[in-house]
C-alpha cells in the first residue's frame, strides 16, 4: 500500500489531498511520510480540519519538512540553560524535592495555581522554573485581558521534561487555565524564549528533545509520547481525548479504546458492559475551593452519584452530525437523556428523576448547552460553577439556589423558573444577556444586592453576616468600637455600604421582619424586593 492510500485511511480523503500537494519530493521515498504522521500524530479524521480551520497549512508543512534529512543540523551552544534565560531575564531554578516545587506557588493568583502543586510531579518529570526578574512588581489587576504570551503571563513559566528515552517538553504558564492553551506557551518551543535554548538543555542535561514541537502548536492537541492527540477535555493535568484515549500527564493511557463497551465523554468514562459511570481511574477531580474565597480546599464533581443503579444503556448514533444520544434508566424512573457531540462532549443532559443537586454538581463542566431538571428543588452551592456555554435552562420547581450556581456562565438566555426560590451570592455572577423580565424574576427573588458581578440573596442570611465579619473583622471592630464609617468593598466585590454600627442591626432587623419564621415550619420564600439606596447623604433600606 502506498503512502497516500495509508494516510487516507488513517486521516481521510481530505488529509491524503493535502499531503499529495505539500509534500511531492518526500512521497517520492516510500513509506517515509506515512511512517512519520503515524509516528507524530494519532490517527483522526480531524487532524485536516484542525490545521485548515486555524491556519496551519504552512506551519505543519514546515514542522514535516524540518525533520527531513536536509534539516537535522543541531545548534551548537556554549552557554549553559541557566546562562541563557539569564540573558533574556530569567532565573532558572530546577526542582528536585517536592519543597522545592512549593517555594513557587506564592507567585500564582488564587484560582490559578497550576495542578504541578497538587504533588507528584517528579515521579514522572524533571520540573524547572523560570521567573522573570520583574515577576513580583507585576499585579494580576493589571491584566484585565489576559492573553497567554503577554508579559504577565509569561513572567512566571515552569519547564517540565517527561522522564525517560524521549522527553517531551510543557511549558506551562502563570495563567493557568484563565487562557487558552496554557500548557503549550511558546509553543512548547524553548528557542522562542532564546535562541539555541533546546540545544542547550540537550547538552548540559542529557534531555533528548527529538519529539519536541519544534514551534507547531494546534490549539486543542496535546503531545504525548512524541504524538500529537486530539483532546475534548482537559482536568488536573489529564486529557481526555479522541478514540477513547487518555493522556495522563504526557502518558497516552488505551485502556478505553474498546469503542463497542466504553464511552469516554467530558472527564466521565461510561462502562456499557458493567453500567457504571465512573471517574477515570476511580480518581478524584480535583480544583481549587470554587469562588472568591481563596482557600485550598478542593472540590469533588458529584455527577456521578446521579447514577448508581443503572438498569439498561442505549446508544443512539446521529449519522449527520456525529452525536451521540445516551438513554439511561435507572429503577422505576423516568429516562435519563445525555447527548454528546462529535468531539464527546456533553452538550444536552435532561434528568427529572432527581430532587436535589449535591454541592460542585457538574462544577467543572464547561460545554453543556441544554439542561432539563424540572423535579430539582433544591442546588447546593458551585454546581455548573465553569460552565460558560448553557443557553438553555429549565429548573420548574426550584425552591432554593446555593451559592455560585452558573458563575462563569455568559451564554444562558432561556430559562424557566418557578414562581418563588431563594438565590444565593454568586448567582450567575458574570451573566449580562439574561433577561430576567420575561419569567418575573423581579419580584420573586427575596433580598438581592447586586453590582455587575455578583448578586446576593437571603438565604442562610447569618453565614453570609458572619463570612463579612470574618472578612472586614478589623473595619468592623472600627466601626463599633470608634463609631466611624465604614465600606465593604474589595478589588472584586462592592456588596454593601453601611455608613455606621447601628445599620447592621437595622439591616438584620429589617430582613427578619419579612420572614415570618415560625418554630418547627419550613420557611416559605417571601416576595421581597429591596435595595440600598442614598437619601439626602443617609442609607436606607427601601422597597422596589
């Protein structure tokens, strides 16, 4: 079999045609450039999209033709890696103990920590940092629109070889997961920090870099083992991709290449056989505590406790389009619908068998589009706290929302309420297309205080007093004690103004007084409708 007729097979009719007009002088050796895209990237029928549809056509003719014999030439350096980035301003510091790895993180915003501090690491990499000499002077608030190769971004870098015969390299950035591709920054190409960089850890570590990138970068791809993959998910550092393959910390993991029994979609793996739905390799998926709290505590997806008595999984295949629709039934209940797209991603998930959804549910789903939980009364704090792209939402007999539910989200336009439920703080925080007018929000959510991110319910009202004593402690012992006035605000939050000591216990009395709480009764959602405003220089607390 020809070269051509491999690659078609392998990477489709489309891919052969580009190749037959990129590569003429290499099909002329036989087998040499099919031999090298089976070696350099996993087979896909995607892989002729992906370079055209981001305008790789001439990057990976040059990446192919610069492993050609003509272009094996090395860079002969003298200078040391550490001389190097020195020269471009950079200390270079390599990490050989776990202390050493931690020394790092105080230079990472919180929320933006890279998964390398969770522990481990160096059991399978050779971990660098490389920080910029300004790195400290650099506020985070500067950089309102971060971008992944702009100053802040690449003032802090960690480099880390994979360990054994081949090393391939991550460059990973200050960013974390804020921006696009922050495993790959400079393209993953050391000689775009300095020039002969590569050569250089070559020679003074032994590293072999032969698989490296070479400055070919395809958004959305992961190198592993020297291969290039296609990936639909990425969490703590583990990829999950294409064909039911999983790239665990640069490792390429087929244990779920049996397409006829797994379905590996998000970070979930569904076993048809044994009709469970499970975390890959029974791990926990693991972030930084969700919101704006700062602490390192981390956050355990509870999806999967949806489904633990599975009796029957059917798979619709959608020919046109590449979907996928799960039908999942559980004992004596309704049906349980997911769809995924062509790229195993969960984009619809409609369950009316559940009554609540436990704390982070789906907490670092991002792709979903259309969600159906019309028996859900109550959703516990974080749940959908990633998700950007849900346009659709129907929660029908809602009750009760906890904090932070659909915080990142900017999409969701259609959404159905009941008539009455609690919302707590972090309630679609950076929503601006919602229209609430249409379904009556107005007048059906209790106390909120909003600005342009956050909005605030009574739910739980004495936490939310006592997290803001804790917080302001010392402005609020100035108040009482001095009698002075006193705001509470910070760089992300304005939630309230209370000019003196006295209004803090007006502002409880008042909500109190709404609530008619009554011993041993569920408390009803009241039809409350305040905001703070200023009258005549004074505060106060007045009806919409």
């Amino acid at each position: 079999m020809d070269d051509l007729k491999i690659i078609k097979k392998y990477y489709g009719e489309k891919m052969s045609r580009l190749c037959r007009e990129l590569f003429p002088t290499l099909l002329e050796t036989p087998g040499y450039l099919s031999n090298f895209l089976l070696e350099r990237f996993e087979p896909s029928r995607l892989l002729y999209d992906d370079i055209i549809s981001n305008n790789l056509k001439d990057g990976f003719k040059n990446y192919v033709y610069s492993f050609s014999e003509t272009n094996t030439q090395k860079v002969e350096v003298n200078q040391t890696p550490t001389e190097l980035l020195s020269s471009v301003g950079y200390d270079l510091y390599e990490c050989k103990t776990e202390a050493d790895i931690q020394k790092f993180e105080k230079y990472y915003a919180p929320g933006e920590e890279i998964c390398t501090f969770n522990g481990g690491r160096l059991n399978w990499c050779h971990v660098f940092f490389a920080v910029k000499r300004n790195a400290t002077e650099l506020n985070r608030k500067d950089f309102k629109n971060p971008k992944r190769q702009d100053e802040y971004g690449t003032s802090v870098i960690s480099i880390q070889f994979t360990r054994g015969e081949h090393n391939t390299i991550s460059i990973k950035n200050r960013y974390n997961h804020t921006v696009d591709n922050p495993d790959a920054t400079f393209g993953n190409n050391l000689d775009s920090i300095v020039y002969g960089l590569t050569s250089s850890f070559e020679k003074y570590y032994g590293y072999d870099l032969s698989y490296s990138s070479r400055g070919f970068e395809i958004p959305g791809y992961v190198q592993a083992e020297g291969k290039y993959i296609k990936y639909n998910y990425e969490k703590d550092n583990v990829y999950y991709c294409a064909n039911n393959i999983i790239v665990d910390n640069h490792k390429i993991i087929r244990d779920y290449q049996q397409m006829e029994r797994y379905i590996v979609f998000d970070y979930f793996i569904l076993d048809l056989q044994e009709k469970k739905l499970r975390f890959y390799a029974d791990k926990v998926i693991t972030d930084p505590q969700l919101g704006w709290y700062g602490t390192h505590a981390y956050t355990k997806d509870t999806f999967i406790n949806t489904f633990k008595n599975i009796k029957k999984i059917e798979v619709i295949r959608n020919k046109s389009n590449g979907h996928k629709t799960i039908y999942i039934k559980t004992k004596d209940k309704e049906i349980v619908e997911i769809e995924i797209n062509r790229y195993n991603q969960m984009i619809r998930y409609k369950n009316n068998n559940i009554r609540k959804l436990e704390e982070n549910y789906l907490c670092h789903n991002i792709y979903l589009e259309e969600l159906e939980l019309n028996n859900v009364v109550k959703i516990n704090k974080n749940c959908l706290y990633y998700n950007k792209n849900l346009k659709k939402l129907s929660l029908k007999n809602i009750y009760e929302i906890r904090a932070n539910f659909l915080f990142l989200n900017n999409s969701l336009k259609n959404a159905i309420f009941s008539k009455n439920f609690f919302i707590e703080d972090g309630f679609m925080g950076w929503n601006s297309v919602w229209d609430p007018q249409p379904v009556g929000i107005k007048n059906k959510l209790a106390v909120h205080l909003r600005d342009n991110h956050y909005t605030f319910g009574i739910i739980d009202l004495f936490q939310s007093i006592a997290y803001w004593i804790m917080k302001y402690s010392i402005k609020m012992a100035n108040c009482f004690y001095n009698k002075k006035e006193m705001n509470f605000e910070d760089d992300n939050i304005k939630i309230v103004s209370i000019k003196k000591s006295s209004k803090v216990s007006q502002f409880i009395n008042y909500i109190v007084s709404k609530l008619n709480l009554k011993k041993n009764k569920q408390l009803e959602a009241p039809i409350i409708d305040t905001e703070l405003v200023e009258e005549k220089g004074k505060s106060k607390w007045k009806n919409i």
